[in-house]
C-alpha cells in the first residue's frame, strides 16, 4: 500500500513539474533561461513578462472577451445538446435509426475550411461572436455520451411520470435533468475547455481587434516579441527590458495565465466530472 502511494505520489510531479516549470520561467530572466539554470525556482526574479502582456490593457479586455465567448458558448452546446441526446435517447422517436446514421455520418465527413467560410461570409456573420458559436454549437461525440447516459436511466421513471399526467417537457426539465447533473457537468467542463482555448475561427473570423480571444491576442504579442528580437532594432529602456524577457518567458506567463482560469474551476467540479465520464462511458 505504501509503495503504490509513493508510485502515485511520484507520478503526480512528473506530471505537475512541466507546469511549475512554466511558472518558474514566467518569473526568471532571460539570461537564466536561455543559459539552463532555470529548474525549480525563478532564477533573477522578475515580473518583466507579466508586465509585457498587461501593459497597454489589451490582454484584459482579451481575457474579458473569452469569458463571455466561453461562457454564453458552453450554454449553448449544453442546451442543444440536451435537446438532441433526449429524443434520441427515446425509442419511441419515430425515425430514430435514420437520424442516428445521418448524425454518425456527419462525424466522419465534413465540408471543410472553404465551405464554412463562405457560408459565415454569406450570412453576414463576419466580424461577429455568432461566427464562432454557430459552427460549433454541439460536439456529436458529446450528444452520444449524453444519450448513452440518458438511455441508462430507468424507463419506468418517465412511465411513472408519464401514467401522472406529465409530458416530454416536464420529465425532461423535472426529471432527467436533476438526474444527469454528473454528465453535464462533464460535458459542461469539456464545452468550457474548448472554448476558452478556441483560437482558429477566432483568427479567421473576427478581424475587430478589440474583439479578439486571449488565445489570439497571447500570439499576437509573442510575435511582436520574436519580430523585435529578430529585427534587433531596441535601444534605451527597451533593450535593458530585453535583457530580462524573452519569447520563452512571455510563452511561459502565457501558459500560466490561460491554465491557470481552468485549474481554478475544476476542483468545483471534479468529483462531477469524474462520476459523469466513467458512467457515460460505460452505459449502453
């Protein structure tokens, strides 16, 4: 017992040393990092990189724009996803088998970049958050784990409810709901994690910069930084700053600053998250 308490206890650092390795860069100069004296503490501790990505307020009111991107996305996929897994978890659904094969199809064929573009384009969706959302607005591989786990649940329940007078709606919001509290709290969990580290449409969407995603906005400014070092054309305030920053220190506080956001959230909902996958996963 013992040993496999220190198995376990060893595999929890490996796992969690590359993160306390990126906050330990975050906080050492440049030239401890680029010479490799940086391992468990910040060697010449500084904050020259965190104050690079706040400096000008660009990055905050990026940060703000995820929020609200993750936040009204993963409703969204949430609610649709409800309103798909439910009926086709009933068999009762008339033209259940067709929807199913239409639905599976449509995981392993897409209509590609181009496509999509042009439909956005023509639906005057550019420049708009909608463009992100509508594209994405529900995981098939997520629907069915929805389903798998509504169809685990017990028939007689919407029989008992159904004999009293209640109808699709009500059992749903009343009944299952309360029930797939773990499932949704996965699912809800997975949504939040693909939104808020959602880059791509971002990118090809929204040309607004006050509008771009913190994920664009990070890239944006590590460019800046690679095209300064590349260019060598800093003097005064601006090179003594470099002696202190480099594009690994601004990557490593930007790691640090979109992780640590989800870090903060999933102990909430761990115990959820944990229950919702296995049963999810193995109902059927």
């Amino acid at each position: 017992m013992v040993s496999a308490y220190a198995i376990l206890g060893v595999i929890s650092l490996l796992t969690l040393f590359p993160f306390w390795y990126e906050i330990v860069a975050s906080f050492s100069s440049s030239r401890a990092i680029t010479s490799g004296e940086v391992f468990l503490w910040p060697i010449e501790f500084n904050t020259v990189a965190y104050g690079r990505l706040f400096d000008d307020g660009q990055l905050i009111k990026a940060m703000g724009n995820t929020v609200v991107v993750t936040i009204i996305g993963t409703l969204l996929n949430v609610v649709m996803t409800i309103m798909a897994a439910y009926p086709l978890s009933r068999k009762r659904l008339v033209g259940r088998s067709v929807l199913l094969m239409f639905i599976t199809i449509s995981m392993l064929f897409v209509a590609g970049l181009i496509p999509n573009f042009i439909l956005i384009k023509s639906l005057g969706l550019m420049n708009s958050y909608w463009s992100v959302w509508l594209p994405g607005l529900i995981s098939t591989y997520n629907m069915f784990v929805m389903k798998t786990f509504m169809e685990g649940l017990p028939e007689e329940i919407e029989e008992s409810a159904s004999i009293d007078g209640a109808g699709d709606w009500r059992i749903l919001l009343q009944i299952y709901l309360p029930l797939c509290k773990p499932i949704l709290a996965a699912l809800s969990l997975f949504y939040a994690v693909s939104w808020w580290n959602s880059y791509f449409n971002v990118m090809l969407y929204i040309t607004e910069s006050t509008k771009l995603t913190v994920m664009v906005k990070l890239y944006q400014m590590i460019s800046l930084v690679d095209s300064n070092l590349l260019n060598n054309n800093m003097g005064g305030n601006e090179a003594l700053e470099q002696v202190l920053l480099t594009p690994e220190a601004l990557k490593a506080a930007a790691v640090v600053i979109v992780v640590t956001p989800i870090l903060c959230m999933y102990p909430f909902l761990q115990k959820h998250f944990v229950k919702g996958v296995l049963i999810g996963s193995v109902k059927g």
